[in-house]
C-alpha cells in the first residue's frame, strides 16, 4: 500500500470515529420500525409536548416530574445539536407548553400555561428569559386558560378556555397579548374543543373537537368562521398542528391501531398517511420550520398511569 492510500486510511478512520453532538436522526432506535431515534435528555419524570425553535436546532418541552401528566411540571429547552440543557420555567406550579406554533420568532418568545394561584391562565417568557422577565397574558375571575398557541406576527394567543373546576366544554378563545382586544370565543360554548393551533400564514386555526364518543380535528379561520371538519373514520385524533407550509396537518390517532401513532393528512381531508411506526405510543408531535423533521412524545405501552414518556425525533 502506498503512502497516500495510508493516509487516506488513516483520515477516514478517525472522521469515521469522531463522536457527534446531539441526535443522529439517521441512527435509528432498534425497538422501532422507522427510523426515530430517542433523545438522550438527562431528567426525571415525562417528558412531553416537544415543539421546534424557530431554527430547528432546539426544543422546548414540558417536564412532568411525578409522571405522565402528573404535576408539578417544568419547561426546560434543549439544544438538538449540542445537546445542552437548559431550564426555562421551574417554580413548583404546573407550567406546560403545547406542541406546534409556541416558540415564535417575531418575539422571540415562547408562551405556555401555568398552574400558579389562583388558576390556570398563560404566561410568555423571552427565550433566553428568567421568571422575572415573564408576562402573564391572561387574567380572569372565574375561567381557567390552558394549551396555548402564537399568531405568526406575535400579536395573538389562541388557547382552550374553561369554567373554574369545570373540566368539559373547553371554548377556542383568541386574545391580543398587549391586552387590547376583549377575549374571543370562536367556538360553542356547548361544545368541547381543545387544543388549538395557529396556522404558519396566520388565515388559520386548527383544533380538536368531541363529538360523537370521540375526538376529530376540525379547521376554522382565525375569526372562528368556516368551520370545517377534516378527519373522519373511529378512533381519537388528537395535539394536532400544521405542517411548515399549512397544508397538512401532523396529529396523533388510534385509527386502525392498539396505541397511538402520528399520522399526517391534508387540510381539506382524505385518507392520512402514517409517519411514525411504533408497537408503543407515539402522541404531541410538532413539525420542523423546513419540514425535515418531527418531534414527539413516545412510551413503549399505554402512557396513562406510567412514570412518563421519552421524546423521539425522526428524520422524515
């Protein structure tokens, strides 16, 4: 073997053994049928509803530290790259994001709700903020405000409200964040709607709804006009968000499956198409800015009642 050919040896085994900052999307978690990977985040508890910064290089998540949805709970972020992590908002209170449109970058901020006394209502922190930098939004007698989600322009929230210690028939309800609009009730109040999400071009507002034994996702324009239905069949279809260019919608769903797995479909309906594939669940995905990636909650049975689930990214 000549010299050069030695050299080119050398030089390929030691780029080939070089360890790599943050998940390798391309790697694969063996007890998966695709190829999502499970971050190595360093914490306790559950963790839950991942969604993207704006860059795609990092996360925000909520923490729940007794298990799956029990609180207390904390946000923390989490570099994708470095995989350095980073605690945002911790102060014994249930403080929970919602995946999909929470990090904003007209702001450079990321909204959630929090448990703090006297009741649920939502809250804004700068990304690299501190508690004390912090702007409660919403401040109300006697409804509750949980699972919020920015406007595009940072100007609006959109959440799920509810009567005090009344836990059915959430309201899609939108609200300035200066605080110069009334609060806005886009659905029934005799329904039960939840989790709405703000589309990237700011003309739409996704939400689930129940009807009929079971939860379907529903789209309507950001004044709560042309309501209109897009998934169908059985099974729940829930923490739905929309795709970079809001014209498909990501969500997770039983359909057809034991435990839930994340599926995508078409604003105006049709048959989903299946992204993630696990024997476990798989719930909360939130989609990258450029498309490439999702992001989402996984547990290797059904997560209720359990220590918590792990977060998985996959390359798509």
């Amino acid at each position: 073997m000549n010299m050069r050919k030695v050299l080119f040896v050398i030089i390929f085994i030691t780029l080939s053994s070089c360890e790599k900052n943050g998940p390798d999307p391309a790697g694969g978690d063996p007890s998966r049928d695709d190829n999502g990977i499970t971050l190595d985040i360093s914490l306790s508890g559950s963790l839950q509803n991942p969604a993207f910064s704006p860059d795609g290089n990092a996360i925000v998540f909520t923490r729940f530290r007794n298990g799956y949805n029990e609180e207390p709970a904390d946000l923390f972020i989490y570099n994708l790259q470095s995989g350095q992590l980073t605690t945002l908002v911790s102060d014994g209170s249930g403080n929970v994001n919602l995946p999909g449109a929470t990090w904003n970058d007209s702001i450079n901020s990321i909204v959630f709700s929090s448990s703090r006394d006297p009741h649920d209502e939502i809250y804004l922190i700068p990304e690299n903020g501190t508690t004390e930098s912090e702007i409660k939004i919403t401040s109300r007698t006697d409804t509750v405000a949980y699972e919020p989600s920015l406007s595009p322009d940072g100007k609006w929230v959109v959440f799920e409200s509810h009567e005090l210690d009344v836990e059915d028939n959430g309201i899609i309800t939108k609200f300035k964040i200066d605080g110069s609009s009334a609060y806005i009730g886009l659905t029934s109040s005799t329904d039960d709607c939840r989790q709405p999400n703000w589309s990237p071009n700011g003309d739409k507002i996704l939400y689930q709804k129940f009807e009929a034994g079971q939860w379907d996702i529903w789209i309507m324009d950001t004044d709560g006009t042309n309501k209109s239905k897009v998934t169908s069949g059985e099974g729940d279809k829930t923490d739905a968000c929309f795709t970079q260019n809001g014209q498909y919608i990501i969500f997770s769903t039983d359909f057809e499956l034991e435990l839930a797995n994340i599926c995508k479909i078409p604003i105006t309906g049709g048959t989903p198409e299946r992204l993630s594939n696990y024997s476990g669940y798989d719930g909360a995905p939130s989609i990258s800015s450029d498309g490439t990636k999702i992001i989402f909650e996984s547990f290797d049975g059904f997560p209720d009642g359990s220590q918590g689930t792990t977060i998985t990214i996959l390359n798509l």
